[in-house]
C-alpha cells in the first residue's frame, strides 16, 4: 500500500541520486500480474504516473487505486 505523496517523495530521493524509482501489484488484478516491474515516469497532486514494460504504455493510478502497488 502507498500514496501519491510516499511516491513523490521517494522519487524526488532517487532522482537526486540518478535511480529510478519502481513499484509493483501486490497481488494479481485485473490487467496486472503481482510481481511486474513499472517504472515511475511523473507524479501530480493525486496521482502517479508509471509505464508498464509488458505492453509499452503509460498509466496513470489515483490513490485508490495505489493502495494494491508498492513502492519499491
């Protein structure tokens, strides 16, 4: 479980430090398979930006929707 504001900050650390920033589905859902690797592209007032190497697209989750992704 996460939040926008946990993600910003994290990416704002690792930014600085030149990483990328990664989370994933805690569990298997709908479209998404737990374990997968996204990479987090943005991030605005409430929500996250991330793109999804399996299919080459970019998401857009809201809040309640990243309480099934955890920052990594």
């Amino acid at each position: 479980m996460t939040t926008a504001k946990a993600v910003e900050d994290k990416l704002v650390m690792q930014q600085k430090a030149s990483d990328n920033t990664y989370m994933t589905p805690t569990k298997n859902m709908k479209d998404w398979y737990k374990g997968e690797l996204l990479f987090v592209r943005k991030v605005t007032k409430d929500s996250v930006v991330v793109y999804r190497p399996m299919d080459g697209q970019l998401y857009t989750l809201n809040d309640k929707q990243l309480i099934n992704f955890k920052l990594l």
